[in-house]
C-alpha cells in the first residue's frame, strides 16, 4: 500500500511513512516483549542484537563477545494482534539492545497497559515503536544495522581463556574430551560467513543430561553464587545419580555448591544418562540466567560436548507465553577435579536413565508441538548454521 | 531586629517540602522575609544555571512577627542543608517554634520543637551572610515577557520517568508545548530518536497565543527541579515557554500555602519538531 513522499516539510511534528513497511506488528502489551528482552540483556550500552523475523515469529539473538555464549529471545507471531511482513517472508537486520530496552520502558516496567507497534521500513532502516498508555504516546525510531552473512558482533576472541580457539597449533590444552574446541572454531568460523547458530551446534551434538526445573530455585542458585567474590568459573553436575543436579564454584575465600537433590519438587522430568562435570565462565553463566527472575520453568540440558542450554518458560499475567534460551559453551580444560562424588572407573547407568533415543523419547518439554500458545513448531528441516533463514524453529524433541 | 514565627503540622510540611527542593539545586540559599511572605530564592551559580523562587504567605504560618529597620524585611544567606537539618527534627511535632536567634555571637535560625515523648529540642541552623538591599538584588526573579505557552503539566512522576530514560541517550531534551494541549520530550542521537507526547492537557490561560514553543534543556537540570512532585504535597502545576529565553515550572502548594517557580533558561536557537 503505497503511501505519498513528504513533501520534506521540516515543521510537520508528525513522520510521514513513505513507502510500506517491510514489518508491522502489534502487541496488545509490550510487557512480554519487554520481559522477553531483558532476558537476554547485559546491561551494557552496545549491546546489538540480531532481530529476525518471518512467519513464525520474532527471534533476538544476542552473542556475548568471547563468542562462548549466545542467548535468544522468541516471540511467536501468535501472540500479536497484527503480524505483517512483506516481501520474501523474513526480515532480519541488528539494533542496539540496550536503546531498544530504553525506549520500551520509557513508561517504567509496567507495560501491561502499554500498547506496542513495531515497524520496519527499509528505505530508513530504522526499526520503529510506537507505545501508547492512555493519553500517552512514544515514538521511538532507532537505526538498524544491515545484518545479511555477518556475525552477531565483532569477532574478538578473549585470549585468556579461549586461548585454543586462537592457535590451531598451539595445541597446549591436552587432550580436550568434549570438543569444545572443534566446536569453537566452527563457530568462529560459521561465525565470519553466518551468524554463529548455537542451537544448532548444540543439537549436532547428542543431549545427554535434562532436567527442568523451577526458575525461582536455578535464581537462587545463581545468586549464591554470584555473591561469591573472585570465582571466575563455575562447575554444573548433571548425572543419574546423586547429587544430580549440582552448581559449584570457588571464590578468593570461599566457596559454594548448591544441590538439587532428587525427589525434591524443584525439579521434573529429570532425564540423565551420564554422569557429567563441565565448568562454565561464572559471567556468563549470570547472563544465560537473566531471565529467571521473570520465569517459571527452565529446561536445562548439556550436551556431549559439555555446552549447556537453558531454556527458560515466561508467562505473563494474561497466559501469554514466551521463551529465552542461552547456550554457554563449557571452559576447556578438565573439570574432574571438582567432582568430588564421582566414582571414577564405574559405569553411570543407574537412576532415571531412559534409553536415549533422539528422536523417539517422550518427555517433559517446554514447548511441545500440541502446545499452540508457543513460539515452537518442531522442526521441518535440519538447522544448518549457514542458512541465513530467521527464527530456527528448533525445539527439542525428544 | 527580630524574626519568630510558628509552623503547625501542615506548615511544617510545606516548609520542609520547600527546603527540600531547594536541597535538590543548590547548597546554600537566600532567604528573604517580610511582613507579608517568607521567600526562598536560588539564582544561578558555578553548577547551574537553573533558579528557583519559593514564597511562604501567612497561611503557612500560625504566628509570624518580624520588625527590621529595613522595612521590616530581614534578608539572609544560608546554608540549606542546616536548615533542613534543623527543620527535619522537628518533623513529627505539632509546633514549631524558629526565630532569629545569636548563639555564641553567631546568628542564626533556632528551631524549637516538642517531640512526641514530651522533650523540647533545639537545633540552630546559622546563617552565613546578611544580606542588605543591593545583596538581596542579585537575588531577585528573571523579568520576563509573558510566556508563549502555558500547559498544566502532566503526572509529574510520568514526566520524570520518561526524563530519566531519555537521560541515558542524550544531555539535551527538546520540549514543546502546544496550544493544542500536547506536551512532547524529545532526545534525538544518532542512534535513535525519542519521542514522548502527553495529549489531552488544559492550559490556565485563556486564549490561543501561539500555536507551539519549543526549549532545549538540559535533562538532569529538568529532573532535579522536577523532584518536587516527589517532596511535596502540590496542587497545580504548569509548565510554560518562553521561547529562547527560559522554560518556567510553576507549583502551587495545596491549601494556598505557597508557590514554587523554577526557572531553567533555554536561549539556543529551536526550531521545535
């Protein structure tokens, strides 16, 4: 629908649109919006995130600069009154994350009663807000960048502790066991033609330890430790025997382990096959968890390669649901010092262990296909880390 | 010369309200008392160029005496942060009792008060400087032409929210009042463009006068006068322009126990939006 040029009247207070918006959404409240993106938020002042959108819904994808993390933020296109995208179906293109928070929350935190419309216009590249609460109105219009082939932010590798994803012939970390390092630099490298799909890495390989669990305890966890002074890294246990589900860190100090232990209510669904320790940077581990303070499920898994994947459930008020996952690959290095339960030698077979089968075993989930409140379909084609395609609809199905 | 009045509890509040506005934009004060109105006055300094005017009528008070050669007006300096002190403890009392006291060949303000377990207290605030006639005129209000609009202001608190987030983009917030009863912010970078517009606001004057103004001020200027909503118990408020001169706040306290003017000048050119 083709709207007139402006005349280029500088004293007009109101924008004139010039061509259609290749986006138009409405949301009846940007809270869940609002929630959904202060999951994956650091806090920082550049802060980009990668928005895309198609039919399916709206994905922001942010990845932490040592390229050791990637969170996401999904809304299903389901829960906006209006959903209108042109062209080839799928947009995508990065903003500022942290401005975009700015402006959502102009009003304060409580945005149950705001009204929110987005739009995208290629011609000005600005990604647009408009929120109205009462006789209140916000516009807001902030520049995108052109995101098509490129990296989620600048390929800096933090050499402290990456160290191995620098040197391929430096190889001084012995022998790695999980392939974290493989897995990094086809990151890295995926990451200079594509954006880095940490899901999809995840998924490429097997899933061996799942649990859910209530977000309100993880939060807790994670606040122990986060008060713990100079502890750099921090140890998750998942195993089919005790402890089960254990986070563990040492600082200048002291130190901290909090159990999950089985058969409390915090957690369901427990599947674990294996027995493993991994250390995760205590940093972003507090990143992948933001969101806990704003769910109430967290689908925890790690897989053979020790990355983990928190995939956390928000539920407004009025039902509506959506979902922030984090993948945080796990530190190289051997973790089985901090193992202290772990009877080396024996074979972890015990507890709930269900045969694994990718493909064919039920479970718990978030967001199961049934469930058409979410912004998960299954998947209908293998996630390839170099399809510039938006929204990977990859839920875990099991 | 002599100075005592005494404040009830509603006047207490009122005056403690002004004095902490005043905290908010400066360190220290004048105060100029006369039969008729105890003033406060802050005109621009080293840190701000931003002033404000407090005038106190005789509804504030349930007693007032004040005698002087000059007049009977006594003009001073003072040190807000000890005159709030002293006024502080004296918060939950019914009477307060302040003059114009000497203590040790220092002058100052004496606040008495009884506290609730029956102990009369005493805090003394001393003043800096006396101010004479040609002093207190460095002190006096901006003379300027009527404004161009006048609106009454949004939620104050609705105004400082949107202030405070625009405050993380930008130094500077254009507003623009119109005659149509809309009251835009807006901060602009090259990042993004911020725009919040109140609708549906009455304005106390009557008539058209011009159909919008616009002034570019400094938003941490704008939020710190806007914390009276957060001290005080008000009743109107109204925001005016005068265009490329100054932007002007005008609260009237409730029970016509005074008014609060604060002045934040704006001479840059603006073109408005």
């Amino acid at each position: 629908m083709a709207q007139q040029r402006s005349s280029g009247n500088t004293q007009q207070s109101e924008q004139t649109v010039r061509s259609a918006p290749a986006f138009r959404g409405t949301l009846g409240s940007a809270q869940v919006l609002y929630t959904t993106l202060r999951g994956i938020s650091n806090g920082k002042k550049d802060q980009h995130a990668t928005c895309e959108l198609d039919a399916q819904g709206l994905q922001f994808v942010v990845t932490d600069k040592s390229l050791a993390a990637q969170g996401l933020a999904n809304l299903s296109s389901k829960l906006f009154e209006v959903w209108d995208l042109c062209g080839n179906g799928s947009l995508r293109f990065r903003v500022n994350l942290t401005v975009l928070l700015q402006c959502l929350g102009i009003l304060g935190k409580e945005l149950t009663d705001t009204m929110l419309k987005l739009s995208y216009h290629d011609d000005e590249e600005c990604f647009n807000l408009h929120l109205v609460e009462g006789r209140v109105v916000t516009e807001c219009k902030i520049r995108t960048l052109f995101d098509e082939l490129r990296a989620d932010g600048p390929v800096e590798i933090d050499n402290d502790d990456h160290a191995s994803m620098d040197d391929d012939d430096n190889d001084d970390d012995g022998d790695n066991d999980d392939g974290d390092d493989a897995v990094r630099r086809s990151l890295r490298a995926g990451a200079r033609g594509a954006r880095a799909d940490f899901q999809a890495d995840f998924r490429s390989a097997a899933t061996v330890n799942r649990m859910v669990v209530k977000s309100a305890q993880l939060r807790d966890a994670f606040a122990e430790l986060g008060e713990l002074t100079g502890a750099a890294t921090v140890a998750v246990l998942m195993s089919p025997k005790k402890p089960f589900f254990r986070l563990s860190a040492d600082g200048q100090l002291a130190s901290c382990s909090v159990d999950f232990p089985q058969g409390d209510e915090s957690f369901s669904s427990m599947k674990c096959e294996e027995h493993m320790v991994r250390t995760y940077r205590a940093s972003l581990l507090q990143l992948a968890g933001r969101a806990l303070p704003f769910a109430d499920k967290t689908f925890v898994r790690m897989n053979k390669h020790g990355t983990l994947g928190l995939q956390h459930l928000i539920q407004q008020s009025d039902g509506v649901k959506s979902y922030v996952e984090f993948y945080v690959l796990s530190d190289a290095g051997d973790a089985s010092h901090l193992d202290q339960d772990h009877d080396n030698g024996e074979d972890e077979h015990g507890g709930l262990t269900h045969p694994y089968d990718d493909a064919n075993s039920a479970g718990e989930q978030l967001a199961s296909p049934a469930d058409s409140d979410h912004g998960f379909e299954a998947p209908t084609e293998a996630a390839d880390p170099s399809q510039a395609s938006a929204f990977s609809s990859t839920h875990s199905i099991y | 010369m002599r100075f005592k009045a005494t404040l009830d509890d509603t006047g207490l509040r009122t005056f403690l309200a002004t004095a902490q506005c005043f905290s908010k934009v400066c360190d220290e004060c004048a105060l100029h008392m006369s039969k008729e109105s105890f003033q406060f006055r802050k005109v621009a300094d080293a840190e701000s160029d931003a002033m404000l005017f407090a005038t106190l009528g005789m509804d504030a008070f349930t007693s007032y005496d004040i005698a002087s050669k000059a007049d009977s007006t006594i003009s001073v300096l003072i040190k807000v942060g000890n005159l709030l002190r002293a006024f502080k403890s004296a918060e939950q009392s019914d009477k307060v009792v302040f003059k114009l006291t000497k203590r040790q060949g220092v002058p100052c303000f004496s606040i008495i008060a009884e506290t609730l377990s029956g102990l009369s207290v005493t805090q003394d605030a001393p003043i800096s400087t006396f101010l004479t006639v040609e002093g207190l005129y460095a002190y006096r209000e901006p003379n300027l032409r009527k404004p161009d609009i006048s609106l009454y202001s949004p939620d104050p608190k609705h105004v400082r929210m949107v202030l405070e987030r625009m405050k993380l983009l930008d130094k500077f917030v254009t507003l623009t009042l119109t005659c149509k009863g809309t009251m835009q912010l807006q901060v602009a970078t090259e990042i993004a463009v911020m725009r919040t517009k109140f609708q549906g606001l009455d304005s106390p004057v009557e008539g058209s006068g011009v159909g919008k103004a616009s002034a570019r001020l400094n938003v941490t200027e704008f939020i710190r006068a806007m914390q009276f909503g957060v001290v005080s118990e008000y009743d109107k408020v109204i925001f005016c322009i005068v265009s490329k001169e100054a932007m002007i706040i005008y609260v009237t306290f409730e029970d016509d126990m005074g008014t609060l003017t604060y002045y934040l000048p704006c001479p840059w050119e603006d073109d408005g939006v």
